[in-house]
C-alpha cells in the first residue's frame, strides 16, 4: 500500500508542478505515466504526452471534447467549460486502477463509458477493496466529485491524511555495531564485596561462597544473553531473507497480472471486432435476401407475361391456319406457307416458343 501510495504521490507531485503553472495536462492516465528505472525499489515517474495540454487562462472560457474516455472528467462528456480540475478526476481513476485493478467507470463500448461517467455509477467492489482503508477510498471519493467545485484540488490532494501517512521515507545507510547484551555487574560485584568485608570472622567462609555462587550465577546469565542475541541476529537474517524473497515474488505476480490483464483486454478487443463483423455479414444477408427476393417476383412477372405472349400467339396462328384453310391452295404452296411461318417464328420467338404450338397447315 505504502508503495502505491508514493506512485500516487509522485504523480501528484508532477502535476502540481504543471498546476503551479495554469496548464492542465487532459490526458492523464497509466499509459502515460513511465518509469525512470523498474530495476530499484521504489522508481521515480515522469508524466509524458502533453499533446492535449492547455494552459488555462484567467477569463477565457475553454471547451473540448478529447482524452481517453475511461478517463475523462463529468465536465468534458458534459461540453462544460474545463479547467485544472479535470486532471484531478483523472488521478482518482488512476488511484481506484492502482489499489484495486479494475477500471470503475469502463463500460462495454465509449457510448457505456460515457453514460458511466454522467451517472456516476462506480462502486467499491468488496472483492477488489477488502484490504483498502476507508481513509484511501475517501481519497477517491473526493477526487471522483462531479462538482468540480467540490473536487480536491491538486494541494488539497497532497495534503490529503492518506497521503501524508504513508509518505515514503528514505532510510540513511547507519552503520550499527550491535552491542554485546551483558548485564551490568560492576555495582552487583561491588555491594557483594562490602557485605564480605562487613561480615563477622566466623561467616567468612560461607560469605565467600554464597560469592562464588553469585558470580557464577551471573556468569551464567550473561553467556545466556550472548545466545539469545547471536539468536536474535540468526533470526533477523532469516526474517530479512523471506522479505526479500517475499518483495521478488510479489513484483513476478504483479507482472504477471498486469500480463494477463493487457492479454485479456487484447482478447475483449478481438470478440467486439468479430462481433461487429458478424453484425455487418447479417446486414449484408438480409440485403441479399432482399434482392433474391425482388429477382424471384421480377422473374415470376416475366413468366406471366411470357406465358400471355405464347397464349396470344398461338391464337394467331390458330386464325392464321383457319385463314389458310379456308382457301383453296395448293399442297405445294401450302406447305411452303407453312415452312415460312415456322421459320418467322423460330426467328422472332425462338423455338421453345413453338413447342406448345401446334400447326397443321397441310390440308
């Protein structure tokens, strides 16, 4: 905690430079924020890409719609005037992604994202705030303010108890020589020789000894504490090789969890783009299905007419056989009228055309 907490304030520290200044950064996020080196403990940040940059003049009224909209403040989905305070609202969804992993306003498209944003609608998730103080969630409740009014400002933020508490500090290589715990003899050794000397003649003897028992009862004592502190060392290189240990398999999971996290938001981007292709070829089926079925009623309607056209057809041809009938010809001539008009007729209408038709014009 205390780690994220001194991300959170360098990045505080590095806008409240550009604040100092009247220049709002609109673009603060993760992607924007680098380390100057991820091989030491604690690394320094720098921010980067002031493309969106804008220096906020006193009276003058400025208005955009742009950043990244997981990020963005009320103010700018809203098309209200904009100021400093839009990067504050950045930093309480940075400091929410930092403590707890997941994006609280990121929706299934822009448009949910947006929507989010002017509802409000976050949440402290129980399964991602277990271990997160209330002191810490207050932070981003203040950050997260639509009023920008409300909204902490970026010393207001330095300033802030979360902050101030867990400010990371520096310990100064002190050279220590541990001291040998011994317990102080010099006064016990003292009151025992004059109580000897103070003793009559005929307990001498005995005082001597309850002497001598003493000191080797100190003695004792003091080679217990001798164990006790080469214990007490033995201990603390242990305790301080399992922290190590520790702190190297934290930083593996937490590289690893961003891993997974970048591959399942690579996976999410991939099922929205095959969904969005699988839309566009419904679409295209249905406009398919619109032709097919134009085509179908455009050929039952040249079907129709064609079978009128047969039918009127063969009614000519019917009153031309009763014309030619009718009259006196001869066979000769007969067939070649005949011939002829089934030669007109392969030529106009083609041969399918005849194949209902029946002429006799022989008799």
């Amino acid at each position: 905690m205390m780690e994220r907490c001194s991300f959170i304030k360098q990045i505080l520290e590095g806008v409240h430079y550009l604040h100092s200044r009247k220049i709002a950064h609109f673009d603060l996020k993760p992607e924007n924020i680098m380390l100057l080196d991820k091989n030491v403990p604690l690394p320094r940040i720098k921010l980067i890409d002031f493309g969106l940059a804008h220096k906020i003049e006193a009276g003058a009224e400025f208005k955009n719609i742009f950043g990244t909209p997981e990020f963005v403040a009320p103010e700018i989905v809203n098309y209200e005037p904009l100021g400093l305070e839009a990067d504050m609202w950045s930093i309480g969804v940075i400091t929410y992604i930092l403590l707890s992993g997941a994006s609280p306003f990121l929706g299934e498209t822009k448009q949910d994202t947006l929507a989010n944003i002017s509802a409000m609608n976050y949440e402290f998730d129980e399964e991602f705030f277990c271990r997160t103080s209330e002191l810490a969630k207050s932070f981003i409740r203040q950050l997260l303010e639509r009023d920008k009014m409300k909204r902490l400002t970026i010393q207001d933020a330095l300033n802030h108890p979360w902050i101030k508490s867990n400010e990371y500090k520096e310990e100064t290589p002190i050279t220590k020589t541990r001291e040998r715990r011994q317990l102080k003899t010099k006064r016990l050794k003292e009151y025992t020789m004059k109580s000897h000397s103070s003793m009559p003649p005929n307990n001498t003897y005995v005082n001597f000894e309850r002497f001598v028992q003493v000191v080797e009862d100190i003695s004792r004592m003091e080679g217990s504490f001798t164990g006790l502190a080469s214990a007490h060392d033995s201990l603390q290189e242990d305790i301080d090789a399992l922290v190590s240990v520790y702190n190297h398999k934290e930083s593996w999971y937490k590289e690893e969890s961003e891993g997974v996290r970048h591959q399942l938001s690579q996976i999410r981007y991939e099922f929205r783009k095959v969904e969005a292709m699988k839309r566009s070829l419904q679409d295209e089926m249905k406009v398919v299905d619109v032709s097919v079925s134009d085509v179908s009623a455009r050929y039952q309607e040249r079907k129709r007419h064609f079978d009128a056209l047969r039918q009127e057809l063969s009614d000519e041809l019917k009153w031309v056989q009763d014309v030619v009938g009718s009259c006196n010809f001869s066979t000769v001539f007969n067939n070649d009228v005949n011939e002829a008009l089934k030669e007109m007729l392969n030529r106009s209408c083609g041969g399918d055309l005849l194949s209902g038709i029946s002429l006799n014009l022989t008799e």
